[in-house]
C-alpha cells in the first residue's frame, strides 16, 4: 500500500484490529484510506462510527463478506468517520453505516440502507 504501510503496522503494533492477509483492513487513518482507495481496482469501504449501533451489526457482515471473497479481485476496509473526517466530508457522507465501493479511487456504488438490505446489496456487487 505504499506509504501508509508504516501507519498499518503501528495500529496492529498497538493491538487494533488489522486484517491484511485477508483482504480487509480496519481502523485506517485518513491518508491510509486515501492510498488504499486509490491503489485498489475494486474497494469496498464500510464508514462507520464506534458510537453507531447498525455499524456495530455491520461490521461481522461486511468481515465475513471480506473473508468469503477472498479470491475475487475485491478489497475491504472499514473506516472510522471521526478518524478520517476531511475524506468523509469530500464523500458527503451524512449517515453511518455507509458503504461505497470505488473502483479505481472513484466512487462508483453507495449503498446506505438497513443492514441486512445493504449486505444483499454488496453480495449483488460481488457477484455482478
């Protein structure tokens, strides 16, 4: 991931959760999210909030969803909006839990409904 690699291994040192081998990574920094947006063809991001309860149920979902298209050309991350607020605000994004998938560092796909709908709506994706 180019220069954000630094930061990665500093938050897994610190005992957050970060998930590389898997294909999806969490807690990104706002530079890190920036990178990883732009240096994957395909992301899936997951905006969230610590304080959020549906981001809370969402989270596993969008793991295992990560974990069970592992071969696919898909990357994953999940994005605190209070870490990365400057990126959140670019993307207008008003309400947690939201997922956009950008495809080469673009926005292409926003998918900002109740939980279970917005999973489908992201194993429709996958598999389109």
């Amino acid at each position: 991931m180019g220069s954000g690699l630094p930061s990665l291994l500093n938050q897994f040192d610190s005992g957050e959760k970060l998930h590389i081998g898997e294909k999806m990574l969490e807690n990104l920094s706002e530079t890190d999210v920036r990178d990883f947006v732009k240096n994957n063809e395909k992301a899936f991001v997951l905006f969230s909030a610590s304080w959020c309860g549906p981001c809370k149920v969402m989270k596993p979902m969008f793991a295992k969803l990560s974990t069970s298209h592992v071969e696919s050309s898909f990357k994953f991350a999940i994005v605190d909006v209070d870490t990365a607020p400057n990126f959140t605000t670019e993307l207008n994004i008003r309400s947690v839990p939201t997922i956009i998938l950008f495809n080469k560092g673009i926005p292409t796909e926003r998918v900002m409904e109740s939980v279970t709908a917005s999973i489908q709506k992201v194993e429709k994706l996958l598999n389109s």
